[in-house]
C-alpha cells in the first residue's frame, strides 16, 4: 500500500504560483506577477485569461461555484454562491467565468455593520479581488479572496485597510534600508504567524449547552475538583480522539496552502493550540480566517465541537491568539533579526527604536484592536497579559538602549553556553533574553509577539494598526535623516532620543504584580480595563488624523467602526443575557424545585424511620435549597427588568456600557447562586453537562 506524501497534496486546493505558472500563458502571467508586485491595475483581456484558466482548474477540482470570499466588519467571512452555469439559446448550458466576474463582484451590503455608513434601504455594495491572495476552492466552491466597499466606495471590510497599511510599511520601510546602502532591496513584507488557542469538547454534550450553543461560552457552572493546577495537561500526550482530529485538521489545512506547523496541549484541560509558519501579513489573515473555520468542520466531523471564545470556562485559562510579527525583505532577510552583535547593528537599533516610538505613541490603538466582550474575560488573567500595553525586550537590549540613551559605551549582555551537567547532553547557547509570558508585546529573538488578541478575533485589525504606526515612525526617521551631512551621527543620535523619550513603554518584569498596576499608573501609561473604556479612544482626533493622514482609513469610517464595536458589544451581552435567563427559567430552577420536592416528600415519609440527626440534616438541605431558590428566583428577575429597562435607551454608547456595569456584575450575581446550587443537587438531577464532563469526556 503507497503511503500518500505531504507534497503530493500540500496547496492542492490552492490556485497559487505553481497553478498559474503551469496554466497561464507566459505574458498573462508576468502581467499578472507584476500587477501583484506593483499594485498595478489589471488589463481586461488579461483578467479574462486569468479567469479562464481559474475556472478550468476549479472545475477539475470538483466546484461547481464560485464566490467572493471577503471580510467584512462581523469579524468573520462571507460568501455568496453563483454557479458556473450560463444558460444558451437552445435551453442547453456552457460553463463560463469572466474576467468581470473573478475582478468585481455585487453582494449586498445592506445587513452587513456599516456604523451608519450604509442605510437598510441602500442595498449595494462591490467585492474587489486581491490578487495578492490566492484563490482556493473549498467545498467544492471557487473561493476568490476579495476586499469589500460599499456603493459610495467606503470601506465595509478589514481586508481593504490592511492592504493599505501593508502598501505603506512597505514605501517607508523601503526609504530606511536604502539609507543604509541597500539599493538592491526593492520590496519589503510585513509577515505574520497568528498562534491559535482553542477548546475541544463533545459534540452532545456541547448540544445539551444553550450557553455554549448560542454564547460560545459557559454562562454557569462550578468549577470540577480538578481544573488545570496540576499543570499535567500541558504539552501532555495527545488523547486518541484529539490526535486523529488534529492529524485531519493539518491534512485538511495544508490542502488550502495553509502552514500549519505546530500542535500541542495547552494548560487546560480540553484545551489545545495550533501555530502556523510565518507568511505574507494579508495572507496570514486569510490563512487564520480558513484555519477558525476549517477547524468548526473538522470537529464536527469528529463528533466534537471546536470553541473559540476568549473564556469558555471560568476559572479555568482561557484562550488567545498570539500575533508573531516581523519584517522581511523580498529575499527573506529579516529587519527585525539583530545578529550575533546587535549593539552595532544600526538598521536594526533603528526599525525597534521606531518599533517602541509607534508603540507608546499609539498603545490606545493596540488596545482597542483587542477589545471585544470575549476578550474582557481574559485580558489580565493568569494566562494573558493584563490591559496595560507594555513592551518586553529583554535584557540585552535593554541595556544596550540604555547605554545609548546615557551617552556610554554599548557593550551588551556576553553570550554564555547552557550546560546541563549530563555529558550525553549537547551544550547549546544560552539566550540573553527570556521570554516574557505576562508582556503584552515581548520581543522574542528575530519578531514581536503580540499576545493580547482574543482567540476567535480577526487579526486584520492588529496588523492594521501595527503596520501604520510603525510606518509612521519610519516616514519621520526617514524625513530627518535623508538629507543629513553626517548620517551615521545624525542615526546615534535620532536613536539616543527617540529611546529616551518612548522608554516608559518598556517593562521586562511581572506584568500581572499589583506593583506595575502602580508604576504603569507614574508611567502615564493607559489602563483601559475594559472594552466600552477602550472603544471611545479608537476616534481620538490623534488618531482619525493618523488614519486619514496616510490613506487607511477616513474620519467617516474610523467613527463608523466605533459604532460597529459599541453595537456588537451590546448585542452580546444581551444574548448572553437572554441565554442566562433561559436557562435558569427553563433548566436550572425546574430542576432545583423538582428535587426539593423530591426530597421533603422523602422525609415527610421516612420521619419514623430514621434518627433525629438525619432528620435535622435533611431540613437544613430543604431549607438551603428553598432559600437559594428563591434568591435566584429574585436575582433573574432582576437581571430581565435591567435588560429591558437598558434596550429603552437610545444611544448604542450608552447601551453598551450599561451592559458592562449593570448587566455584567447581575449576571455574576445569578452565576454565583446557580454554581452553589450545582453542588447540592445530585448530579442525575442537574439538568446540564457539569464542568467535568464536558472538560474529560473526550
């Protein structure tokens, strides 16, 4: 029996360089490279050749669709499917695809979030193809990766401003390197390896969880006699079940091109992670929008359900997405890899001094692209970083900057070897930098790793606003520097002050101690504790004019995206809310009463049958139980009358911040009774799958 081979399927599924190298004719081709390469506008009869030649290898790979695949504001993606067929004169059928129809597609943009850019009655809106994206075929669909504006040509997706931002790190980036002689370099990528954290449980048991079903997340429940503190689940062997899941979940990536590199996992229970290999930011993106999706379906077909919310469980870690970013020239040289002397790398002093400058001028930006109700529950808890933006350098670098700034001498930390003590073992180097699990942005040898996002979130945003600061600082180093007699002491000194003016940004120690709470406070940096405190700061006049000042995104559309936030803030609180009170009407106090019952029938009956103790002992549990009842009785109602009273008020700000401060601590309240109500009622009587179950059963 042949054993089938990696590369033998490995971006099969992907209309990539190798496909429309093999497919195209040679000027087709070239014509098209360079419109990748240049941004160039792309010739009709070339996009008609492009198309042909797409829909020949989609049809060969069983579509018989095709769609615009895009990314608008719901932090997911949309498609809308149209057949290949074209009906003929004689009620027959040819297959057909046009270069108008792979460059420009017509969805509607009405019930998509516009923030007021769009009204209900104003239908139209256009997808664009991104040519720099490969198409694939998914679902025996045609998938062509294509940004997304409304008639009036504004900007409804996170792919359009992406690009732009892209396009701009590149041309600032490009000024700097030339200043250090390096003409040759004629392109510079902004790369991403986005780390995906997520939960594994059974599929029924899942199916028995409104919370889970409609929220993503358990909205009560007691924690199980034992969570994640043994810390045994981490890096542990792979359960059978979870194995052959991630086995299919790479075959079924690495099909769609995806670099699916590393699996393992994580520190709670159920929980588990997966990492890509570094590639193209915009395609990273797209990568990590196929890979959420892609594992949703490989779960079910396992009998699992795959969660991606930020906190499923309390109590328990909950998960993120770790945003690995660097810079790369168009030969793979990184800019962010400071050599075995980084104190007389000069290039590279000068992109992290650039790097610290956009990072503390713009930690607001940082924070509000990972803001999101998810996300509240996990910012500043034991396994994520808390919602202070700080950076994490290390020691070396620190020292060396700090030499700088002080006018010394930079001599650096001396590289050491490891030595383990067992002569079987190798000695290796020692890195002089650790790596800084609580940082917010630590910086880890050759990237940045940001770890603030929340797992289910896009990381379009981040990057967005991670390649506009950083070409921002490079445009104004690049200003000041171009045209200096003596270039090599105008760079010491531009990285002498730029260091000494951003340094509050740098913290390389315990980011979750009380004690950096109060230093950040001396620091002037912010602490936006929670998503209705970080959303207002996204329209800043700051920052409206960093955004319109270089192209990315107009004051209209940076409101609307607050607008856009606000909304989906208050309407998942409401659904959880409303989940809430379903549950507990329908589920929880039902089965609570039932059982009371049950149990002053039993000892209403047995009274001479047993001692005096007992007796007492079973009242006290009637008594317990009738009073827990009736205080989750009186806290739901509560939790209904506050719910409807806050959707009266007629401001979408002003409803979101009455679900964070009213709703979200009453919803805490009904939690805290329900949970001690679950370690009373036996558990054949409980009417849901507890923590244990639903957390061990796979």
């Amino acid at each position: 029996m042949s054993i089938e081979k990696i590369s033998d399927y490995f971006g099969s599924q992907v209309f990539g360089d190798e496909a429309m190298r093999e497919r195209l004719p040679k000027d087709v081709y070239f014509a098209l490279k360079q419109t990748i390469r240049d941004g160039k506008d792309l010739d009709l009869n070339i996009a008609n050749a492009v198309a042909h030649a797409m829909k020949q290898w989609a049809l060969e790979k069983g579509a018989t669709h095709y769609t615009h695949w895009f990314q608008p504001m719901t932090g997911i993606t949309a498609e809308k499917h149209d057949s290949f067929i074209t009906p003929t004169k004689d009620g027959k059928m040819i297959l057909s695809f046009s270069g108008k129809e792979l460059v420009k597609g017509e969805p509607d943009a009405s019930s998509f979030p516009s923030g007021g850019l769009r009204a209900t009655f104003e239908a139209r809106g256009y997808t664009a193809w991104d040519p720099t994206s490969y198409a694939f075929v998914k679902d025996e669909t045609l998938c062509i990766p294509t940004a997304f504006c409304s008639y009036s040509g504004a900007v409804l997706d996170k792919k359009t401003p992406l690009l732009r931002s892209m396009e701009l790190l590149r041309k600032q980036a490009l000024r700097i390197v030339k200043l250090f002689g390096h003409d040759e370099t004629v392109n510079i990528i902004p790369t991403v390896g986005p780390e995906q954290e997520y939960f594994l449980i059974d599929k029924c048991l899942f199916e028995k969880r409104k919370d889970l079903k409609y929220t993503g997340r358990t909205l009560i429940g007691a924690r199980p006699p034992k969570g994640q503190e043994l810390d045994d689940h981490y890096f542990g062997n792979l359960r059978l079940r979870v194995s052959s899941y991630m086995q299919d979940l790479d075959k079924e990536l690495w099909k769609l091109g995806i670099y699916a590199k590393t699996r393992h996992n994580e520190v709670s229970p159920a929980q588990h992670e997966l990492a890509p290999v570094f590639t193209t930011t915009n395609i990273a993106c797209d990568h990590n929008q196929i890979t959420m999706e892609i594992m949703k379906k490989v779960a079910d077909k396992h009998g699992l359900a795959c969660l991606l919310h930020e906190k499923p469980f309390a109590g328990l870690n909950g998960s993120g997405k770790h945003n690995n970013f660097s810079l790369s020239t168009e030969k793979g040289i990184n800019l962010l890899e400071p050599g075995d002397n980084p104190k007389d790398n000069a290039q590279f002093l000068l992109f992290l001094v650039a790097i610290i400058k956009a990072v503390d001028e713009y930690q607001d930006l940082l924070r509000v692209s990972v803001a999101s109700c998810g996300n509240d529950h996990r910012l500043g808890a034991n396994e994520a970083p808390p919602a202070i933006v700080s950076m994490f350098l290390g020691d070396e670098l620190t020292s060396i900057l700090e030499d700088i700034s002080e006018g010394r001498i930079a001599v650096g930390v001396e590289k050491t070897s490891m030595v383990l003590g067992v002569h079987v073992l190798p000695d290796f180097p020692k890195d002089t930098t650790d790596r800084n699990r609580t940082s917010p942005l630590a910086f880890t040898g050759n990237k940045f790793e940001f770890r603030m996002l929340g797992s289910s979130m896009s990381v379009s945003d981040t990057n967005t606003i991670i390649n506009t600061i950083i070409a921002k600082s490079l445009k104004e180093f690049a200003d000041e520097l171009e045209d200096v007699e003596d270039f090599d002491l105008s760079m010491r000194d531009l990285v002498k002050r730029t260091y000494k003016k951003h340094k509050r940004i740098v913290f390389n120690g315990n980011n979750y101690c009380d004690q950096w709470v109060q230093e950040a406070k001396k620091r002037g940096l912010l602490n936006l504790k929670s998503t209705v405190d970080a959303i207002p700061v996204f329209a800043n006049e700051k920052n409206i004019k960093l955004f319109e000042d270089y192209g990315i995104l107009s004051r209209e559309e940076v409101v609307s995206r607050c607008d856009i936030l606000f909304e989906q803030y208050e309407k998942i609180m409401n659904i959880e809310a409303l989940t809430l009170i379903d549950m507990i009407r329908k589920q929880i106090l039902p089965s609570c009463q039932e059982y009371m019952g049950e149990l002053a029938t039993s000892l209403n009956q047995t009274k001479s049958l047993i001692d005096d103790i007992n007796i007492t002992s079973s009242l006290k549990t009637v008594k317990s139980l009738a009073i827990l009842i009736e205080k989750l009785n009186i806290n739901v109602k509560e939790l209904e009358i506050s719910v409807e009273s806050i959707k009266r008020k007629k401001e979408s700000e002003k409803r979101a911040r009455a679900f964070y401060e009213v709703i979200y601590p009453q919803m805490a309240k009904v939690r805290e009774v329900s949970d001690e109500l679950e370690l009373i009622i036996p558990s054949n009587k409980w009417p849901i799958p507890v923590y244990g179950e639903l957390l061990y059963s796979v």
